[in-house]
C-alpha cells in the first residue's frame, strides 16, 4: 500500500489491552452510524463478558445476549465431546 497515510479502519485500546465498557460503547456507536448510513440492520451476538453492557438508542444494532456461562459450556463441549462420546 504505497502512498498510504491511513488505513480504513479505527482502533481504540487501554493500557491493558481489555476490552472496555466504554470501548465497546464507542465502537458500537461507530458501527451503528455506519449501518444507519447504509440503511442497514444487524443483530450483534454477545457474550457475558463484562465489558459487553447494553447501550441504549442503537437504531441498527441488535445486541443478542448469551446466557450465562454459555460460552464456557461450549468450550467445554467442544474439548471434551470426542472423548465423551466414546462412553455413550
């Protein structure tokens, strides 16, 4: 990419490398206006980390919510699965 001075993209990060409410905020804001812009909706699957906190007055996104613990079953599942199968 020659003669490049920006890529498209944003970035956004904290001292720690976490994810934060505030910047997942930011970036689900950002998302929504460029989804508005193109007319277009979205349904964003979250899990329950504690960063993902609801943000009020998306017009084109749709947070969707894991239950809880669901994404340590499914990691469980996936590691232990073959190794169950074996005693059904």
């Amino acid at each position: 990419m020659k003669n490049c001075k920006s890529l498209p993209l944003f970035y956004d990060a904290n001292s720690k490398a976490w994810m934060t409410a505030d910047i997942w905020e930011k970036t689900l804001r950002r998302w929504d206006l460029n989804f508005s812009k193109q007319k277009g909706k979205v349904a964003l699957i979250a899990d329950n980390c504690t960063a993902h906190c609801t943000v009020d007055g998306l017009k084109s996104i749709e947070l969707v919510f894991l239950p809880p613990n669901s994404t340590c079953i499914a990691a469980f599942r996936s590691r232990h699965n073959p190794k169950l199968q074996g005693y059904l």
